[in-house]
C-alpha cells in the first residue's frame, strides 16, 4: 500500500470510530435521562448507575434497595477484631484516625 491509501484507510477507519463513540456516548445521555425519569432519581446516582454498566429494571432496583441479607458478614472480614481494637486505642487515646478508601465505593 502506498502512503495515501494508508491514510485513507486510518482516517476512514477514525471516522468509524468516531461515529461509534458518539453513538454510545448518546445512548449513555439518553439512558441516563431514563434512569433519572423512570427512578426519580438524581442525575448524579442517574450516571453512576449507567457508568457502571447497570442496566436492567432489576439491576437497578436491587442497587437502588440493595437486600442487606445478601451482603457478606462483617464478622467473616479478616482482621476485623484487630481493626476494631486499633480503633479502640486511638479513640481512647484521643489521636487522629486516617480513613483511606477506594474512590467508587
């Protein structure tokens, strides 16, 4: 192939791409306006629920009223004894406590 077929075929290739991504970022607007209408819900819990690619009635529901029941005992986490007596100490000692986490939680 010569140079120009080349980037023909690239630029045909990108413009697919792009009609792609427009697409799906317009389906995302859209179901994002669904969510909010059908469910009541903020435009911000509207684009988590949809951003995290749920996206059947029942998926919804369950992560709009998740069952508890359902949730891994907190007893079986590892280490939670000595978690909690590490908290124990620094509250009673009166220090500060650095809470760190995983953003999407």
């Amino acid at each position: 192939m010569r140079k120009i077929e080349i980037l023909k075929y690239i630029t045909s290739r990108i413009n697919g791409l792009r009609g792609i991504i427009a697409a799906c970022c317009e389906g995302r607007r859209n179901g994002r306006k669904m969510v909010y209408k059908k469910y009541a819900l903020s435009e911000l819990v509207s684009k988590l629920i949809i951003n995290r690619n749920i996206t059947s009635d029942e998926m919804i529901r369950s992560y709009i009223n998740p069952d508890f029941d359902k949730f891994h005992k907190a007893r079986e986490m590892k280490d939670l004894e000595k978690s909690v007596d590490i908290l124990r100490d620094k509250i009673e000692s009166q220090k500060k406590i650095r809470i760190v986490g995983d953003c999407d939680v």
